[in-house]
C-alpha cells in the first residue's frame, strides 16, 4: 500500500485550513464589532473612593439615592468636594443643618433621622452642578433649586498655572485640585459651600 506524501497531504488539506482560519478572524471581527465600547477613566465614584482626603463627603453621599449619579456614565457632573479637614472644622455637621434646634421640643427618632437626611441631601446637593465640564469664570446653578455658585478671579494671581489654581468660589473657597473621570469632573475645595439657598 502506498502512503500519500506530507506534500500531498498539505496541498489537500491547505484550502480547507485557509478557509477555517478565515472564518473564524471573520467571527472575531464580528464580535468585537458589536462589543460596546469601554473608557479607562474612572467615574466620579470611583475617584471619590480612591481620594482618602476626600472620605467624609463621600460617606456623606453615600447615605443618598443620588449616589447612583456618581457611577453613571450617561450623567455629567462636576463636583466641588471639601477635604475631610474642612469637614471637620464645621461647626455644624452637615447631618445636623444649619439652623440651631434646641426650642426644646422633642421629636420621635423617626422624624430626626428624616431630618438629618434632608439636611445631609441639601448639603451635598450644593457641592454638586449637573453639567460638566464646565467654565471658572460663569455662574452655575447646583443640584439644590434656588442655590448656586459664583467664581472670582484670584487678583495677585500671574496667570500662570491651571485655570482652576487662579480662582476662588463663594467668595474665598480655594480649589486645591482637580480630577477627571468618565461621567465629569471632581474638584477638591479647602472649604464648604453653605446649603443657604440664594436671596433674589
């Protein structure tokens, strides 16, 4: 019996291999054509979670629904985050507001912690403006209604640096960083900004 030579095997075997390989690039192409697309950059919440000076915010708006803003990407944000340090120097913690409550009436702890959470929303809600990116030399209306942050240029400024290094926001709060990530933009503040609401 006579074998068939390798060659002849390969001149078989060759347009049928051709064909396979073919069809398989062509099932690879189809696939990561229709894979959706992915960033590298991080969201907001994951900017917020890797930033240690940033924590208290952060565990702050955790508490709320509106936390989901902060991994979707289909939402543009730009937060200004106070420091754990200006957190603390408050003199009224953001769950407690901002008016003093001791007329001594009592109230059931169902209604305090009602409380405490709208106090904690109001507080966050104007550390945070619905649109992203935005400008540093325009007004902008937070996510608390009626409540909005201005910014001034830093008069002994040169210049030179970022455009957020050279200026303040409601009147005196430094920017000391900034951020960038898949769904805005995280700028962290030495300073917070008071949930008073504006006066027209």
């Amino acid at each position: 019996m006579h074998l068939p030579s390798i060659s002849s095997l390969l001149l078989l075997l060759l347009p049928l291999l051709t064909l396979t390989f073919a069809s398989q690039a062509d099932q690879v192409a189809m696939h990561t054509e229709n894979q959706p697309t992915t960033s590298n950059k991080p969201t907001l919440a994951d900017l917020l979670t890797i930033e240690p000076s940033a924590s208290i915010f952060y565990g702050y708006a955790r508490e709320l629904e509106m936390s989901s803003m902060l991994s979707d990407g289909r939402l543009k944000l730009t937060l200004f985050v106070p420091t754990n340090k200006a957190v603390m120097a408050l003199a009224r913690k953001p769950h407690q507001g901002m008016d003093d409550v001791d007329d001594g009436v009592e109230i059931s702890e169902e209604e305090f912690d009602s409380q405490s959470k709208s106090n904690v929303e109001h507080w966050v809600s104007v550390h945070v403006i619905p649109e992203a990116p935005i400008s540093l030399n325009s007004q902008y209306e937070t996510l608390l209604r009626g409540k909005s942050i201005t910014f001034t240029p830093i008069s002994k400024n040169d210049g030179k640096g970022p455009e957020w290094s050279r200026v303040t926001l409601e009147d005196g709060i430094r920017i000391l960083d900034k951020r960038e990530g898949l769904n805005g933009v995280l700028y962290l503040i030495d300073s917070t900004i008071s949930p008073e609401v504006d006066c027209d």
